[in-house]
C-alpha cells in the first residue's frame, strides 16, 4: 500500500491515462459509426465521460496537497495556471463562433444577442469549444474549497453524503438549464470520492481490493447499460465511470512501474492537452471533408473517414502527437510562462 508522504505515481500515471480516453472520446464522433454501430458504441462507453476520472485525480491531489493549503494563495495559483489559459486558448473559437459561422447546438436566441454577450455566455458555459466546459464547472469547486477543507478536517463523517450524491447525479446527469452548475452537481460525488480516498488512503485501498468483484459487477452493469441503449436515467456513464475509479486507483498502485515514466510527460501536461486537442480534432475534420467534397465543414454531422477502430485509433493518436508536440514548443519558446498561456 502507498503512504501519504510518497508522491502519488499512480494517480500521475492515472491522469496520462484520463487525458488520453478524454482525447479519444472527443475524437469518436469525428468518424462515420453507420456501418460499424456497436464498435462505436463500445468505444463510446470507455471513453466517453473520462472527465470523471479527472474530477477523481483532481479531489484527491486537492485533499493529498491540502496542509499547507491557503486560500487567496490556491486562487492566484488557479488564476494562472487554468483561468489565463482558459481565457487565452477560448480567443480562436471565440473568434471564429461569433465573427465567422455560428456554433451548431446554441440556443435559438443565441445569435440574436450582441458579440459581447455572447463572448461572455461561451465563457462561462465553455461551449464555444467541445471540451471547456470543464473549466467553468471546476472553477465552482476552486470556489468552495475552504468548505471541503472544513468538511474535511472537521466533519469527515460528511463523506458518507457521497452515497446519496451519486444517486442524484446517476439520475440526474450532467446536462440541465445551469450549465456548469448542473454538471458541478453531477462530478460532485466523484470529486468528494477522491478527496476521501485521498484522505483515507490505505482503508479506502484496502477495501476496493476486497470489494473489487462487487465494484467490477457495478461497472460492467453500467457498460451493458450504455452500450445496449438501456432507457435512461438512470445515467450509466456515472454508474459505469464511479466505480471505475476505484478500480483503476488500486490496478494502477500495483501496476504503475509497467508504464514507467512513459506517461509521465503526457500526464504532467495534461491540462495544456484538455485545452487544445479539440482544435487538432476540428482541423483534421475539416481536412478531411475538404479533401473529399472540396468544400469547407460547418459544424454539420460527421466526417468522412469511416468508424472502423484502426481509424479511430489513428486518428485519436494523431490528436494527441500533435498536441504534445504543440506544447512541447510552446514549453520551449515561452518557457516559465508556458503554464500561464497554454496551461502546461
């Protein structure tokens, strides 16, 4: 078992692996599914909704690092490192879904607002790019982070509000009129699980290695559910993804050494890779549908390239090369203030 004073390896190595499935789940629907239905759905069921791992990872690195924790100190450094970034990375698709076409998926009376406000509404909805919602909604959790410090530290037994927190969100699920508060109250339960796991390392360890079948049942039960388009809600990707957590948390404490540092790069700039990679996604689409029907693609259905998982596959790895080696220049040239500007 780990101890509190060693640095987290298996949680590192964790994140390389979020960022990549978040990388592929974005990418699924970029290629044609029609002939291959349920490899796509299966693909669909791993990857999809891999931002709960992240919200895992993110709890429990926030309760591990939480000693010397100060708050106007935390809110600078997230300031820097997530919110500048955000800001900076969002002006090509905000450029683009306000000045050039209009974004697929807005409300009806989107448009008719002026630029600033809807410059304003993609920012704080983060739908101006695939991805960026994410940060608005764990912009709520930097927010409320004394409050989990006290519940932490001075109600643990506050933790067993996970249990009802998970029912709602499996019911609930992520979309709703609030945007980010919505999908705050759905990663809620997750966030909480890896801040409990953190503080209550080795009995948390203990018993997913006991409980593992019973957690493997749940997550298998979720998968089905998915794939076989049961009726929802319930939602299966929370009831699939949330005990897959744990699973993957005591497999990668045993197994971490077999990737060695292989991931370590990926997983120490996964944040500048969740910011990014969606443009490397549409630009390949774009790409592609020009290359085929020499015209230029709006936002409207798929691409050309068919759902087979070799495609699939390279174009998921062709993603994440290219936004590797983006931040890995931009590392280079912009050197201490690349965190500041791309996040990594």
């Amino acid at each position: 078992m780990s101890t509190k004073k060693e640095f987290q390896h298996h949680i590192h190595v964790f994140r390389g692996v979020a960022i990549m499935l978040i990388v592929c789940a974005h990418t699924v629907p970029s290629l044609d599914w029609t002939h291959n239905p349920l490899t796509g759905r299966i693909i669909d069921a791993i990857a999809n909704q891999s931002s709960i791992f992240f919200f895992f990872i993110a709890g429990y690195l926030f309760q591990h690092l939480s000693a010397r924790f100060q708050y106007r100190t935390y809110l600078k450094q997230k300031l820097k490192t997530v919110i500048v970034p955000y800001l900076i990375l969002s002006v090509p698709a905000l450029v683009i879904f306000t000045v050039i076409v209009q974004r697929v998926g807005m409300w009806s009376w989107f448009y008719d607002l002026p630029i600033w406000q809807q410059v304003g509404l993609f920012l704080v909805t983060g739908k101006h790019l695939a991805p960026l919602w994410f940060v608005p909604t764990i912009s709520l959790f930097y927010l409320i982070a004394p409050l989990l410090l006290w519940m932490d530290r001075r109600a643990p037994a506050l933790y067993w509000l996970i249990v009802p927190f998970l029912i709602l969100a499996a019911y609930a699920g992520r979309d709703g009129p609030y945007g980010p508060i919505d999908k705050a109250i759905y990663l809620l339960p997750v966030y909480l699980l890896g801040m409990a796991f953190s503080r209550f390392q080795a009995t948390a360890e203990a018993l997913t290695v006991r409980y593992w079948l019973p957690l493997l049942v749940v997550t298998m039960a979720g998968f089905f559910g998915f794939v076989l388009g049961w009726p929802e809600p319930p939602y299966f990707m929370m009831i699939m993804k949330a005990p897959m957590t744990l699973l993957l948390t005591v497999l990668l404490l045993k197994y971490h050494h077999v990737f060695g540092k292989r991931l370590d790069y990926i997983a120490h700039i996964s944040f500048g890779i969740f910011f990014i990679h969606a443009y490397f996604i549409s630009a390949l689409k774009v790409a592609t549908v020009y290359l085929v029907h020499g015209q230029i693609y709006v936002g409207e259905g798929t691409g050309d390239l068919p759902g087979t998982l070799p495609y699939f596959l390279i174009y998921a790895l062709v993603v994440l090369f290219i936004s590797v080696v983006v931040i890995s220049l931009g590392q280079r040239v912009l050197g201490d203030r690349s965190r500041m500007i791309i996040g990594a």
